[in-house]
C-alpha cells in the first residue's frame, strides 16, 4: 500500500534544475531613482589646437545633467568653463571622450544632424545676448525657430507669448539696440526657451549687466527654465548667482575640482 502524501516529492524524483521562484525576479541592483540624465559626459578631454606642449582646456570631465535640472559652472578664468559648455552642446567635438544627449552619442551625428540637435533641444544665452541688430525683438525670437523648422504663425505665436512672460510686452517691435541691456538678455533668454529645449546653456549671462539687473535677469532665467522643464547649465562668477541653482560644480584646469548641492525642501523632508 503506498502511503506517500501526494504532495511529497518523491525521493527518487530529479532534482529541477532551476527552483522556481515565487513573485518578481530578483533586481541585481537597485533601480535608478528618476528618468535617465538627459546630459551625460565621460572622460572628456579637450585640447585647442595640436602643438605638443598645448594644455588642455578640458582634462578628464565626467558630469551628468538630469532633466530640469539648474547647474552653475564657476572656476577661475581660462579653467574651461566655456569649452566645457560647448562640448556638451555638440558646438565643438572634444578630442578625446564621450556625450550623449537622450542616450544618444553626439559624436555618432552628422554635423547636419548635430546642427539639427541643437537648434530643436538646446537653447544658448551669452554674456552679450548676440541678439541680431537689424531684427526686432520678436523677429530675434522667431528666426531660430524658422530655422528649426517651425511654420511662422507658430513662431509668432510662441515668440510673442515668451516676450510677454518674460516682461516684454509692448517692446516687441523693438530693435537690440533699443533695449537696456537687461531687456536685451530678456529677449535672449525668450529665444532661448521659445523652442523648448532639453537644456538651456547660459554663458556668463549676467556678466555684461550691473549687480540688480543681473540678479533680475537671473531670477527670469532660473524661474522660465523650470517652467519649460528644461535644464539649465549656466557658467557664472557670482557665488550669489550659484546659489540659485540645484548644484554648483567648481573647475580648475580643465577638471571639476569640488561639487555642491543645493538641499531643497522637498529634500529636506523625504530624507
Ligand atoms: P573659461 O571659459 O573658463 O574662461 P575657456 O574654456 O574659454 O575658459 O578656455 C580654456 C582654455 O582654453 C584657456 O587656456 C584658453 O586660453 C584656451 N582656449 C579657449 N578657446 C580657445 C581657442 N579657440 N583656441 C585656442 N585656445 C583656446
Ligand atoms: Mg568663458
């Protein structure tokens, strides 16, 4: 008579040679906490020109910049900030290391495909504006997306509504030339959003204005990237203007030297 137990395994049974497991496969490590960078460098060296005894602008970088996210880039003088800005930007290819944008390498792009890239993901801001003279204000903000590709009821419509955002309503049909100098940065910082960019790159923004105008702009600038959704990476002087931003990153010869971030609020209480 067998008096084994149906569920007994019998003793003469093969062991299975995978135990099956009960719920959700085991992670081999944890999962990332938020959506991957929309920026990520790696060992990005860079150096102007091909003389042997050349020093280079930038000296083994590595940085990733999440979505939204507000980045200060401070450093002395000639330590690479503007070349680190136009590396990541795909404005000048480094000479030894790597960029991806979204996942994807900058460095496999066409130049008409990188070109493409930063006229429909990136938004620039220079310490001068580089507004064109001759265009009107709201002409300055439409002619970038014209050239992305937009139609030009489109542009006008997204132009005007950045202009008045950003307080520049009535003022759209002036020319560079009769603006302040801090309405000339408004109405850079309006081109720079109207395409809705990823990433917004801010060289020296402030640096051509005096200390409250500056501060003004800044306020403008921090407040209308975090609006778009877009991550702002932005090389100041003024530790004052730093502190605005999530995290600072320090650079000397061509290295990141020291980071600091921001705790936020929210920060606060979770952890
Ligand atoms: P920062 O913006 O921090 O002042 P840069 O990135 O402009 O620094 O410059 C970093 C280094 O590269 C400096 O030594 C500078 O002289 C050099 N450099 C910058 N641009 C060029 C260029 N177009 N040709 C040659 N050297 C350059
Ligand atoms: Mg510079």
């Amino acid at each position: 008579m067998n008096t084994t137990h149906p569920s007994a395994v019998p003793q003469s049974a093969p062991a299975l040679p995978v135990p099956p497991v009960a719920g959700p496969a085991p992670q081999p490590q944890a999962l990332p906490a938020g959506p991957p960078p929309v920026l990520q460098a790696r060992r990005l060296r860079h150096t102007y020109g091909r003389s042997a005894s050349a020093t280079p602008a930038l000296n083994g970088i590595d940085l990733d910049i999440q979505v939204a996210e507000s980045l200060a880039v401070m450093g002395p003088s000639g330590c690479g900030k503007t070349t680190l800005l136009h590396v990541l930007a795909g404005i000048i290819a480094p000479t030894d290391g790597t960029v991806h944008h979204g996942g994807q390498p900058l460095q496999d792009l066409s130049d008409a495909a990188r070109t493409r890239l930063r006229r429909s993901a990136f938004g620039f801001v220079f310490q001068d504006g580089q507004l064109l003279p001759e265009l009107t204000a709201l002409e300055n903000v439409i002619l970038p997306r014209m050239l992305a590709g937009s139609s030009r009821r489109t542009a006008t419509a997204d132009a005007r509504g950045w202009l008045d955002r950003l307080g520049l309503a009535g003022l759209h049909d002036r020319r560079p030339g009769q603006l302040s100098g801090g309405q000339a940065q408004r109405v850079a910082i309006a081109r720079a959003l109207a395409g809705r960019p990823t990433v917004v790159f801010a060289d020296e923004p402030t640096g051509a204005l005096d200390q409250a105008t500056g501060h003004a702009v800044l306020e403008v600038l921090t407040e209308a990237s975090r609006e778009a959704g877009a991550s702002l990476v932005m090389v100041t002087h003024d530790p004052a203007v730093a502190a605005v931003c999530e995290r600072t990153i320090a650079m000397r010869d061509g290295r990141i030297e020291q980071q600091f971030r921001r705790r936020t609020a929210a920060e606060g209480q979770v952890r």
